[in-house]
C-alpha cells in the first residue's frame, strides 16, 4: 500500500463526488488509515487528514503511535495494538488523539486486523470525531422513540410514492399492518375519496421541496368503515445534504374527534338556524293550507328529502276528537313537498285530498299515541305500514326511503295531525335529534294550524251570517237597474259590517242603501242585520231620507261602542230625481253621459250613533243612463295613499260608464282592492233607464 491509495482507482471518465456529502459517512466525516505490523502509516484517507491535521505526505511512512499518540497514552496503545494484530479481535472505544496543531481530540475508533493475499498482516483504523458522533447517536436515537411512541402516524415513501416505512400510530391509524404498507404506493392505503388530489399534492412537495401542512381529508378506514372519519395530513420533502431527493415524510394526525365535534357544532347551529327561520316562516297567515306548506318547505330539504303535512279531517271540521282507538283516521293532506324530483311524491296523498289510514299505519299510530315514531332503518316490512296501500309501498321501495319519521302536530293538548318525514337521497338515517328539531317545529306549526282553523271557522261562521242578511237577488225595479257586490276583508282576522240594499217603494221608487258597521266579527254582522232590518222598516214609511237616518241615528245609539256611517237614497223614476241623505260615509259618485264622472257634494253629516245631530237631504237629478255608484271606504281608503288620490283613481274607473253594470262593479273591485286589503266592501251601482 502506497500514497496512491489516496485517489480512486476507478476506470473511465467517473468523477469522484467527494466534494459533495451525499450520506450519513460523509456527514459524520470518518476517517480511515492502515498500520502495517511495525506500526507504520501504509494507508491515509482525506477525512483522516481533517480529523487529525495531518496530510498523506505528512503521515504515510511515520510510526502512527508517535505521530498522533501522547507519550502518557503509548503503552496503552502499543498493548492494543499488538492484541489486535495478534488474536484478530477488534477494538472499538473513544481514544484521544494529538491533533496536528497541538490539541487533543477525542476520537471514536475501531480497529481491525487485516490480511492481504501475501499473508502479511496490517491493522485498520476508522474514526470519527466522539462528540460528532454521539451526538448523531442521540438524534438517532431521540428520533427512533419518538417515531415509535408518537400518536402521529409517520410514513417515509421513496421517490415513486412507495412506503419505506411506518411507525405503529400509522398502523393503528389505517389499520394496516406495518409490513404490509412496505412496498406499496400510497393510493393503495389511503382511505381518502380524494386520494388523486392527495397524491398529486404529494408529487408537488417531491418537486418543489415546499412543504405542504394540515391537509384536511375525511374517509372511512377499513378499521371503521361505518364511520366517518377525518384526518390532517402534511407532507415534506426529504433529501440528502448534498441535496438529492430521497423521497417523502408524511405525518398523519388524527383529528376525528374534533371533525365530529365541529360537525356537531355545525349542525346545532343549523338546527338553531333552523327553528329560527320557522318562527318567522311558519304561521305567516290565518290560512291553514298556507301555515301547512310553510312547515313543508322549510322541513324540505334541511330535515327530510320528502315531506307530507296531514291533518285529521275532523279538526278541520272542529269537530271533538274521540279517544283514540286502534281503528283508521281520515286525513286531509294540507301540504306536500320533496327536495327533488322523487316517485315518493305518488305515494303521497295530494293536498287537499281526503284519504283514509288504516289503525295498523305508523302515521295513524302516531295521532293515536300523541308520540313520535321512529323507524332508524326502513325494510321491508316497514314499507306497508308507512304508504297507504300497495301501490305506495312499491313506489317508496322504488324511491329508496330508507329512514321514516312522524311527528304529532300538538297544539292546546289536543292531536291535530302528523308531520310525515322521509329521507331518500340523504343517507343518514333518522336520529334522536331529529326528532326533537322535527318536534319544534310541529309544535311551532301545529299552534299556528290551530289558530288558523278556529279563525277559518269562526270567520266562516261571521261571513255566512253577513251574506245571509244581504239581498240575495236584486228585485225587478222600474226605471232602475242595479248591481251589487259584498268582498269580505283579504288579510283580517274578522269579517265587518259593510251591507248594502235595495228597497223597492210604492210609487215606482227604490231606496239604495249602503252602510257600515265600524268594527268586526260576528257582533258587527250582527249589529249590520239590525240596522238593515230597520232601515226596511223605516223605508216603508215613505219618510225623508234625511228623517231615516235621524230614526237609525237613535237605535244606533242604543247599541253599545259602535258607530256606523251610511248613506240613504230614494230615486224616483217619475221626476228623475234622487234624493239623498249621508251619515258621515264616503261620497257618492255620479258619471253622466258625455260629462266627467264626479264625487257629489253633499254635507256629510255626523255618524250614526253620535246622538243629537240632524241630517240633510239633497236632490239629484238622474237622467237615463246616468250612472250612480255607493260604496263603503274598504273600496278606496289604503294605508300608503292619500284618500283624494284613491277617490280620483275611482272617478276614472268611471269614464265608461255605459259599460254593462256588473262588468263595471268587476272593474271597480280588480282595480282597486289588493290582496292585503285590511277591511271588507260593500259596493251598488246603478244606472237610470
């Protein structure tokens, strides 16, 4: 062995790639040298020059105990070195060393006996710098717990994505044993819907070396793949000092629990959003079809992909219920809705149809207990009890209903229907939470269901008492035609007190009467068949208009907290004269032949009811076709206009006044009144012939 064993013996154009560490050697910098058997340097590397100082030239040849050994340590080393060339048993330990300039350094070694072909014996040294070393010892070490004992799952991955290595926390993770993940590609564990994605990210990091942390994905494991779980994944790149890529590091947290409390939360929230959106959505109006599908659309498609409102058939009649029994119910659908197109819809009953349960279907059993019931997961057995018939079992089976809910709609303790849920497209079944947010909202809906069906009835019951005391059919009238129509209030809870009437006279003449009753509800139909009562009678006493008003005025006071306004007119065909008397009510309008329609001045006079106050009568000469029209204030008085620019808009309703009087009181109505209208309306119109 010479000094040229310092360069490389390799053929061909090779560089050497010394001048760039590319491994765990290169960073620890060992050094080797050989001794021959007298103790001569006979073998010197570079890294043995930048451990000790000395070059080649400097050292092969020289005795190495001298050179590099203190004179205290040369026994020592001497008895080392003959055991090593003697027996062959190596020697490792940390020895110091004189370094070249002097200091000493401490040296980790292990010695070796060496055999060349001739038989002669030499003895191999290799070090490395002792604090270097121990500390890559500790590293290594403090890196091999930690991946060990970490709850992080660590995976190393080689350049094509395939698993070098895992720690245990990534076999707990993924449920695949450590041996199982060496050698194969990452898409082949992950149990990620999203693993392209995953992957390709991970591609990118080998690329760039930019890091990418915190990666959150959800999948089922095959460890549970009933449940969803969720972890967070980062991924970094790996390379050697010299900058080549060895692979990638992935670290996988699992972080399910806290994806299951934020969803949790998430849905809370929701639920809260839920209930609040109903107590403004629900109940809007006095209608029960209107509150049903309000509860339709907003349990669709946040609760259930499919819903169905149904309310017994004898609450809507106000009928009292009967104990429950085991026997069918009658239910009336009211509303029905579905987050998408769904077959489910023609098993369903269609609102406003009238179908009958038997006293085995989980709905009726639900109106009979009062109580929810559940079905989690819907089979077969379950379909029959839940459509009404075979036909909806098939198309429910065809929909895939696959969890069912009903809910009771309770309001006052008294079982009005039943909420009916299914879920079709969304694949979590039913749970307790649903049906305490399902319950919420049918109580929230079932009250406004009540108060609108006892306001339906009693309504109902106030508007047949007020067309029953109205005219139902004009009389025949000479030199007179008449048209009439009575609108009940659009958006009140009550109907009024507006009438109106047509008395024939002896003579030929006709008394035209519109009048109205302030307040509403049945007292004020009551109160309105009073006051026309006795107007007839009045009438037939051939009294001046102004005198009638003065008799009501006084019977109106007799009734307690009502004040009425009205308007008495008795046209003569005869004279061609009308003459009219106003107690306080909207003024007449008057459209003659080629003029334009007018409001006629009359004194307007003191309510009915205020008590003391005389009424004036004013003749009006009506020639044929000239057009006079009564009205109460419900026709024109709005809370956002001026009453002037009403009356104005009436008054051009009339330019064509030689219209067919039912086609003009048509005109008066679609023009003038709105869905929202607040108060009812009498209106009368007529034409001289």
């Amino acid at each position: 062995m010479t000094a040229e064993s310092t360069q490389s013996d390799s053929a061909g154009s090779l560089e050497p790639e010394a001048s760039r560490p590319t491994g765990l050697l290169d960073v620890l910098n060992v050094g080797a040298l050989v001794l021959d058997a007298d103790g001569r340097i006979v073998f010197w590397t570079p890294q043995a020059e930048e451990l000790i100082g000395y070059s080649a030239e400097e050292a092969l040849g020289k005795y190495a105990a001298r050179l590099i050994i203190h004179p205290e340590h040369m026994q020592s080393v001497t008895e080392l070195f003959a055991d090593v060339l003697e027996t062959g048993r190596s020697w490792a330990g940390a020895f110091p060393i004189r370094h070249k300039d002097g200091s000493t350094r401490l040296m980790e070694f292990r010695n070796m006996r060496l055999l060349d072909d001739l038989g002669d014996v030499y003895a191999l040294g290799i070090a490395a710098d002792h604090t270097l070393l121990q500390r890559v010892e500790t590293d290594l070490a403090l890196c091999e717990q930690l991946i060990n004992q970490s709850p992080i799952g660590l995976a190393l991955m080689d350049p094509d994505l395939r698993y070098l290595m895992v720690n245990p926390a990534l076999e707990r993770i993924d449920g695949i044993p450590a041996e199982d993940h060496v050698g194969r590609h990452l898409r082949e564990t992950l149990p990620f819907p999203d693993v392209d994605t995953v992957e390709s990210a991970l591609r990118q990091v080998l690329t760039t070396g930019t890091p990418l942390l915190d990666q959150y994905h959800v999948g089922r494991p095959p460890v549970d793949p009933d449940h969803e779980h969720a972890w967070s994944l980062s991924f970094y790149r790996l390379a050697d000092p010299g900058g080549r890529v060895l692979g990638a590091a992935a670290s996988v947290v699992d972080v399910t629990e806290r994806h299951r409390a934020a969803a949790e939360a998430d849905r809370a929230r929701r639920r809260l959003a839920l209930v609040a959106s109903a107590s403004t959505r629900v109940g809007t109006t006095l209608e029960v079809e209107q509150t049903a599908r309000e509860l339709a659309d907003i349990a669709a498609p946040e609760l259930a992909d499919v819903v169905a409102v149904d309310v017994l058939d004898s609450v809507l009649a106000c009928r009292r219920k009967r104990r429950p029994d085991n026997g069918p119910e009658f239910f009336r659908a009211l509303a029905l809705k579905a987050s998408h197109p769904t077959v489910a819809l023609r098993a369903a009953d269609p609102p406003g149809d009238l179908a009958t349960y038997e006293g085995d279907r989980l709905v009726t059993l639900c109106v009979h207990t009062g109580r929810p019931v559940l079905v989690r997961h819907v089979g077969e057995r379950d379909l029959p009890r839940i459509a009404r018939d075979a036909e909806g079992t098939a198309l429910l089976a065809q929909a895939g209903v696959h969890s069912y809910l009903a809910v009771p709609l309770i309001a006052h303790g008294e079982v009005l229907g039943a909420l009916d849920l299914k879920r079709t497209r969304n694949p979590l079944p039913f749970d307790e939470d649903d049906v305490v947010l399902a319950g919420e909202l049918a109580t929230r809906a079932a009250v406004a269901i009540d108060n609108a069906r006892w306001f339906q009835s009693v309504r109902n019951t106030a508007v047949t008492l007020q067309r029953s005391l109205l005219p139902q059919h004009p009389p025949r009238l000479t030199g007179l035609e008449v048209a009439s129509r009575y609108q009940p209030a659009q958006a009140t809870s009550e109907v009024g007190g507006d009438w109106y009437d047509v008395i024939p006279l002896a003579d030929d003449r006709t008394a035209l009467v519109v009048g109205d009753v302030m307040g509403n509800g049945i007292d004020a139909a009551a109160t309105m068949g009073r006051l026309r009562t006795a107007t007839c009678a009045y009438a037939d006493l051939d009294l001046d208009p102004g005198d009638v008003l003065q008799h009501l005025d006084k019977i109106t006071c007799d009734l307690e907290h009502y004040i009425v306004t009205c308007v008495y007119a008795v046209y003569d065909p005869h004279s061609g004269q009308c003459r009219i008397a106003n107690a306080g009510h909207m003024p007449p309008a008057l459209a003659r032949s080629g003029a334009a329609p007018v409001l006629l001045d009359l004194p307007p006079g003191a309510p009915l009811g205020v008590g003391g106050i005389s009424f004036e009568t004013t003749t009006v000469g009506l020639a044929p076709d000239d057009l006079l029209v009564l009205y109460t204030d419900g026709l024109v008085e709005t809370r956002l206009h001026p009453i002037d620019d009403r009356l104005n808009v009436l008054l051009s309703f009339l330019d064509e006044a030689d219209r067919p009087l039912e086609e003009i009181c048509d005109l008066l109505l679609y023009g003038l009144r709105n869905s929202d209208d607040h108060d009812d309306v009498a209106l009368l119109v007529a034409r001289a012939k």
